[in-house]
C-alpha cells in the first residue's frame, strides 16, 4: 500500500514538472512583469497614456466601418489615416529608446496599408500597449539617458513626452472627424447618459 501511495505521489510530481515545463515562457512573462511604478514621471505618464488608449480606441470603435476612408478634403488624412498616424507614432517612436516594433507590423507605409476597421483597431491596440510595456520596462534611471530623435540630441523622458503630445494632437482630430460625422465620443455619451438620469431621478 505504501508502494501505491509514493507511486501515485510521484506521479502526480511528474505531471505538475510537465505541465510546468510546457509553457515556460508564460512562466518566465509572470516572473519578469515589472511593476507599475506609483510615483514620478513614469506613473504620471502611464496614467495619461491609459486614458488616452481607452478613449482613442473606444472611438475608432464607435466610428462606421463605412466612415474609415472618410476625409475632410483632398489631400488631408483619412480616418483610418489618423489612427495608423497613432500607431505608426506608438511605434516608430518607441523604436527610438530601444523597443523595436511587434513581429509582423512594418511602420513604413503603414498609414496607408489599410482601411479595414478590424484591422486597423489591431494595429492601434497593439501599438498602445508596446507603448505601454516599454513605459514598465524602462526605470528611472534610464529616463535621462541619451538619444537620438529626428537626428537631434534627445531623452528617453523627452521621447515619452513626446509620445504623449503627439498623440493627444491626432486624437483631437479623431473627435473631431467623429463630431462631423455624428458620432459622439463614448465617454461623452455615458456622461450625459449619466446626467439626463440624475435629471429623470425622483427626488425625496
């Protein structure tokens, strides 16, 4: 009985080291996720980078599959333009501090490369996240390290400030353009959804 007992434990050892072994990698992911930092530029930027992400893809969302290779005028960037503009931004200016782009997403052309909405929300929610994860994988002793930006002497800090001002400035376009086209932004609808329910709520 004591042979069953330790050959059954031991088989279940054996199982676990298995399964254990099967996905190193996501193991190795869980070890080395670095953690968010609470303080400093870092945690001011990643706050503002989080808002923008969420609201810049509920957008893109919110806009008609129909309404992707609308444009103000010639020769001014489409919606679908404005967002690859995003991404391609995401990308190539992570690229400048060290984070090369994702497998698969070439940033040359790639404003251009498509007007499928589908396929444009990958890209601009991959391109937010590689954002994101270089953000966690820089410390702050690298912020101040040098760099080269548009052949000129930058920052990491400088090149993460620059990330954000860019995007924010496109992403007024994005409002813009849905505004015209009778979209509201999302988190504008949900507040006045939230308002005209406090208006509507009988009081005591």
């Amino acid at each position: 009985m004591r042979t069953s007992r330790w050959t059954v434990l031991l088989a279940l050892v054996s199982l676990t080291l298995l399964l254990a072994g099967a996905h190193p990698a996501a193991a190795q992911t869980a070890a080395a996720a670095p953690a968010a930092p609470t303080s400093g530029f870092r945690a001011d930027f990643l706050a503002d980078w989080d808002d923008l992400a969420k609201k810049a893809v509920s957008l893109a969302e919110a806009m008609p599959p129909e309404k992707y290779t609308w444009r103000p005028g010639e020769g001014v960037y489409s919606v679908s333009e404005i967002y690859l503009h995003i991404a391609g931004g995401n990308f190539g200016l992570a690229q400048t501090i060290g984070f090369a782009p994702p497998a698969g997403i070439e940033t040359r052309g790639l404003m251009k490369s498509t007007t499928d909405k589908a396929k444009v929300l990958d890209i601009l929610k991959q391109s937010f996240e590689h954002v994101r994860q270089a953000a966690l994988k820089t410390t702050d002793a690298d912020l101040d390290k040098p760099v080269k930006l548009f052949g000129q002497p930058s920052t990491v800090r400088n090149v993460f400030y620059i990330l954000g001002t860019h995007q924010h400035e496109h992403f007024g376009l994005g409002i813009a353009y849905a505004r015209v086209n009778g979209v509201v932004p999302p988190w504008t609808a949900a507040r006045q959804a939230q308002q005209q329910l406090q208006k509507e709520k009988p009081k005591p």
